[in-house]
C-alpha cells in the first residue's frame, strides 16, 4: 500500500514536491534546502487552466438618460443602461420618404435624396444628411451634409464633414468640435479642436482653432488664430480699506454769526456727530475787555 502524500511547497524557492503527510523534515528536490512539512502551508494543487474566452469587438456608448458610458457589441442594436435602467436604441436608420417624428440612437441617421424630414429632433451617432430636413440636430460623432440648400434648422456635432462639391453658408455659430471640409465652407468659427482643409476645399471666413491641417491647394481667405486659449489674467488690486460712515468722536465746529436772529437759527441746527458752539457772546466779552484796560491806564 502506498503511503499517503501530500503537496508541500519548500519555503524557500517555491518549489512544490509530493511528501508524506506524516514526514517530519525533508529536502527540497530544487535548492536543496532542508525544511519542515508540518510547519509550511499544505500547497493546494494548481487548478486546471480556463479557456480564454476570445474578446468580442466593442463600442463606447453614453445614455441618453444619465450619460453613462457604456461598453456594447457592435453588431448590437439595443442596450439597456446599467444605472438608470433606461432603454438605449443602437440601430441604424434610412428615410426615404416624408417623415414626421422624432430620433434617438447611437447609430448612423440618414437622410436619402428623396428623404423628407420635418418638425423633428434628432439626436443620433452619425448623421447623413442627402434630402430635406427640418427641425434640430445632434450628432455626437460626425455630421456630413450633401444638401445645404435643403437643411433648415440646427445642428451640434462632433465633427461638420463637408464633401467635394459642396457649398455651404452658415451665417449662426458653428456648434462643432472639428471640421472637416473638401468643399466650399463660408463662415466665421471658433472651435476647440482641428479645422482639416483637403486639397479641393475653399474656406472663406475667420477661423480660431486648437490646431490646423491644411494640405497643398486648400484656400483659406481670413484671419488664423491656433493654439490653445488663455484666459487673460487681470490684475491683482490691493483690498480697499472700509470707510467709516460716523467719526469715532465729536467734532467741535466754531460758527461766527454777527446778526442775533443767525445766532438763533443756528442753534436750533442739529448736526450728526457734531456740536455746534455760537459764540455771539464770547466776542461781546473778549472785546470789552481792552476797554476796561484803557479805563485803568
């Protein structure tokens, strides 16, 4: 019968060897250090090897609810958020047809050439816009506009993509973070992130951006401000020192008034913080006085 063994790891480099369950000391097979079973942990045995479970392609989505970012598939087409429990809408959408409603999903909205939308807020991924559109949209990742002279309304994107071919007149505030333009773009913007101009694009306006791609045969008619912006930094200005409305103690003002009815007039006048002293009579004695004097000599 074979005596009963247990795995025991040498304290010293690890090593894990078959020993008997009763043995008292022994020798460790690798470094050769001696050692005692009864006083090291019992080695629990290594558990067998989990299969790697092979990553799946995922995207970062936000709830429209709660602005959760959340990891999903990407093939896809709904999720459920995991703090506000709210339904998030992942699907793609064509209209090729007149279409009144509202839109809300992180995937790609288009509008084909005979697509009519109209009194609706959409708020998508992707945006592509071929046909009619009315009402406000909000792409968060890129908003590419085939018809200017049939978009009448609002947007907000992540990126305003303006393809070959195209001219647009934007007179409002640009509510972008980048452009893209391989077109014609007449405007005046201030963005913070990139303005990128292809070879066939023609910008005309004032551009202030974080940064500016421009490649050989781009115009671009204005004024350029790029880099990062700055607060300007006003100046310090010592603290101003407080004014005391009353004076800690009276003030003695002396009033010479020659008729008696001014004299009178004046004491009845009350002043705050202040005492008021006629002195009709004082003059009368102080000028007595050398009389009495030339009387005497």
């Amino acid at each position: 019968m074979k005596p009963d063994k247990v795995s025991v790891a040498c304290p010293h480099c690890g090593h894990v060897q078959l020993e008997p369950r009763d043995g008292y000391s022994t020798v460790c097979k690798k470094c050769r250090q001696h050692f005692r079973p009864g006083e090291v942990a019992r080695a629990k045995p290594a558990p067998a090897a989990k299969q790697q479970e092979k990553p799946h392609n995922t995207r970062e989505v936000t709830c429209f609810q709660c602005n959760t970012v959340l990891n999903v598939a990407e093939g896809a087409e709904s999720t459920m958020c995991k703090r506000c429990s709210s339904h998030i809408d992942l699907r793609d959408y064509v209209i090729n047809q007149a279409v009144s409603k509202n839109f809300r999903t992180h995937g790609t909205f288009t509008v084909g050439e005979k697509g009519n939308v109209f009194n609706t807020e959409a708020e998508v991924g992707d945006a592509v816009i071929r046909g009619r559109f009315l009402g406000k949209l909000n792409a968060h990742r890129t908003f590419t506009l085939y018809s200017p002279t049939d978009f009448k309304g609002t947007f907000k994107a992540g990126m305003l993509i303006v393809p070959e071919g195209v001219k647009l007149l934007w007179t409002k505030a640009l509510e972008v973070h980048s452009v893209d333009i391989a077109g014609e773009l007449v405007s005046s913007f201030n963005i913070p992130g990139t303005v990128i101009l292809r070879a066939s694009a023609h910008l005309f306006g004032d551009v202030q951006a974080a940064n500016l791609i421009m490649e050989p045969g781009a115009v671009l008619v204005g004024q350029v401000k790029i880099g990062a912006q700055t607060a300007p930094s006003s100046p310090q200005l010592p603290p101003a020192q407080p004014v005391s409305a009353t004076p800690s103690s009276p003030i003695d003002v002396t009033i010479d008034l020659a008729p008696a009815e001014e004299v009178q007039s004046a004491e009845s006048v009350e002043l705050p913080g202040m005492e008021v002293k006629p002195v009709r009579a004082a003059a009368r004695k102080s000028a007595a006085k050398p009389k009495k004097r030339e009387k005497d000599a």
